[in-house]
C-alpha cells in the first residue's frame, strides 16, 4: 500500500516509520518541511516533499493517509483525507471536543474507508496477558470491584491539545474501558476549576456492568511510573511500571494455590499492533463502520476515540461544575433513525395541519384535508411493526458470532 503522512506529530512519525518497516507499505508524500534528512532516509528512498495537501490527495495512486498535522490544520487535513476517499489513520486526540471526532464517524460512513486512531496505550502485551488470564481462568479474583491507575510523570501527564491550556486530554480512559466496559459515570477534581497540565488530577466513577474506577495523575514527580490495580471480590492483579511507560512492566498475581506469579516485558513498541490493526481492518472495512457494542481487547476502533473524548469532556465538566457527569450513549442504529426521521415528519406535519386550519376559515371544505393527513402520519407509525426485525436481528448476530471467530 503507498501512503502519504500529512505533519510531522511523533505519532504519526512512528506509526509511519513501522508501516515502512514491513516491507508491505510505501510511503511516497510527506507534508512536513521540517522533517530533516535522516528522519526522510528512515522512512524511504520514495517519500518526497509535496507542501501542497491538494496536490497529495490528487495522487491517484496514494491509497491511505495519516493525518499527523498540528492543531491549526488537523480537522481541514481530517476532513479533506476522508472526502478523498482514503483510508485514514489520524493522530490521537484529534481536537479537545468530541464534535470533529462526530463528523469524521459520518464521513466515514459515506466513504466506506477505514478510519483509526493512534491509539495504542492498551495494546500493551502486558494488559492482554492480564485479560487472558482472567478470561482463561488462570486467576479468579471474582466479579471487578474497583480498577485503580495511577500515573506519575516528572514532567506533565495529562497532554495539551493545541493551544487550548483549559482543554488538556486526559489518558487512560483506553485502558479503564477495556477492562471495565463502557463507563455510566465520571466524577473528576482538581485544584481549580479548570484541569491543567501541571496540576494534580483525580478522576474516579463507575462502569454499566458494574464494578468502580480511579484514577490519579500527578505531574512533576521525582520520577516517572505507571500503576494498575484490578482488584475483585476474591484476589487482585497488578501490572506495574516503575519507569514509567513505554518502559518494563510487571504483572503480578496469585494463582489458584495461592502462589505469587509474575511475568515481566522490557520496553515494548506498540506501532507494529497498531499496524496490524490497521491491516485487518483494511481487509475487512464492513467491521470499522459500526459501532461497537462496547472496546474490545487489542483492537482499536474510531468509536473508542469518540468513547474517551466524550470522558474527556465528562471530566472537565464535572470539574467546572463540582458534581457528577453521567454518560449517555445512544446507538446509532435503524430504530434511532426511525425515531428521528418520524419526529422531523411530525413537526412537519403539525405545521400542515395548523396551515389548513387558518386557511380553512375563508375556504371551509380544506378542513377536511386535515383528516388524511392525520391518517397518513398514524400510517407511517405501523412501519414499526410492517418491517420485519427479524433480519436486523440475525444480521447483528451473525457479524457478532463473525468477530469472536475472528
């Protein structure tokens, strides 16, 4: 595949140069004048600077772009590499509010084409060695009572998106939703009434299927780590970094017999699992343009993007308002849209009806023309029950049962 990197964001770099790597993909335009001539040798002998982004996207033979552009032209580079029909991989977060993250979801619904996010922080093998030993039932500790991050940098933690100092993302929300599910409630403090990089944070709330979270992060320590506790009704599970990430991890926990276990990872590159998503959803793009039911273990979606900007927003919220944030989430599927395109058609309605009534009082026999319409909005109604479920339903199924052979 030949591809083309729009800026120079260290994401987007890295997931360049891994894709390079493989030997299966070739990039052939960058954007970025300021990339020097190593980083240029690294990504290959046929990756030319082209400043022009409409002069890239012309390229008929360019087939996917990664937008690693700065915060004053991400969302027009998003925008333009998705109406060009490419397959897109973009920088993660794309902008601090979740409505560029929307309006990508529904370009990319017209295009067909895959859209992922560089998002790889629970692609670590150290966080799915956890999961597959809970899910093996190699350790049981029994239903997830509270998961507990703690994230400690020497510089900042929290990460700035742009210019915007009020608006910095918060990381992690990746990970808690791949152990814990979707979460139903975000409570988040900090010292002002605004999060700052380099200021404390506290986030805590709960998951819809139960079970708590908390997470602390704390810039300017003497020293970097990172720390997960999953904690349940009968044992807990701890995966440890004590340099922090992307350094070594430690996952510890107790077996059956009661007997300490620990598995330990030097520094891990997470851009070849980033890869390799990308190349399966290329072969199977249907899969990336429905939202999934909830994150799913070493695979990442741009619904998990829109996911934790939404909690990003949560959590400013909360902060700004001094109380809980609660999520609410609402699929997009086929009864949604009936319920939409039906309210739109019955304020239409009303608005006929109240029409043909004042116009009634110079000409009486129009009053009669209010009951046909009335009976065709009643008619619309019984489309409800007209239309079968039934293949919605096998059709869900169906790519569910897909996914889990898969």
């Amino acid at each position: 595949m030949r591809f083309a990197l729009l800026g120079n964001h260290s994401d987007g770099l890295d997931m360049a140069y891994a894709l390079v790597a493989t030997g299966r993909h070739q990039i052939v335009a960058v954007t970025s004048p300021s990339l020097d001539a190593d980083q240029l040798a690294r990504l290959g002998e046929n990756a030319r600077r082209i400043d022009d982004l409409e002069e890239v996207l012309a390229d008929p033979t360019i087939e996917a772009v990664i937008v690693a552009s700065g915060p004053a032209h991400r969302d027009v580079h998003l925008r333009r590499a998705l109406q060009s029909e490419r397959d897109v991989l973009c920088f993660y977060p794309p902008d601090p509010a979740p409505d560029l993250a929307y309006e990508a979801a529904m370009l990319q619904n017209d295009s067909g084409h895959v859209l992922l996010p560089l998002l790889h922080e629970a692609l670590h093998p150290g966080l799915l060695r956890l999961i597959d030993l809970r899910t093996s039932g190699e350790i049981q500790i029994g239903a997830t009572v509270l998961i507990d991050l703690q994230h400690c940098g020497s510089g900042a933690v929290l990460q700035l998106v742009g210019s915007r100092e009020d608006k910095p993302s918060i990381p992690g929300w990746h990970v808690l939703r791949t152990l814990g599910g979707e979460v139903a409630e975000v409570t988040a403090f900090a010292f002002a009434e605004e999060a700052s990089v380099d200021a404390a944070l506290l986030t805590s709330g709960r998951f819809e299927k139960g079970g708590l979270f908390r997470a602390a992060f704390l810039p300017g320590r003497a020293q970097s780590s990172w720390r997960l506790v999953v904690i349940g009704q009968e044992g807990r599970v701890e995966l440890d970094f004590p340099l922090g990430r992307p350094g070594p991890a430690f996952l510890t926990w107790n077996d059956l017999d009661g007997r300490v276990h620990e598995e330990a990872w030097d520094l891990c590159d997470p851009w070849p699992s980033m890869v390799r998503i990308f190349e399966s959803a290329i072969a199977n793009p249907a899969k990336t343009l429905h939202s999934a039911k909830g994150p799913k273990p070493g695979v990442v979606t741009w619904q998990d993007a829109v996911r934790c900007l939404e909690l990003d927003d949560a959590a400013r919220r909360s902060i700004e308002r001094r109380r809980a944030s609660s999520m609410e989430y609402q699929e997009a599927n086929e009864e949604v849209g009936f319920k939409g395109t039906m309210t739109l058609v019955g304020c239409g309605l009303i608005w006929v009806v109240l029409l043909l009534f004042i116009v009634s009082i110079w000409v009486p026999p129009l009053r009669w023309g209010i009951v046909p319409v009335l009976v065709l909005f009643l008619g619309l109604q019984l489309f409800r029950w007209i239309i079968p479920r039934g293949r919605a339903q096998n059709e869900a199924q169906s790519k569910e049962t897909t996914s889990r052979e898969r």
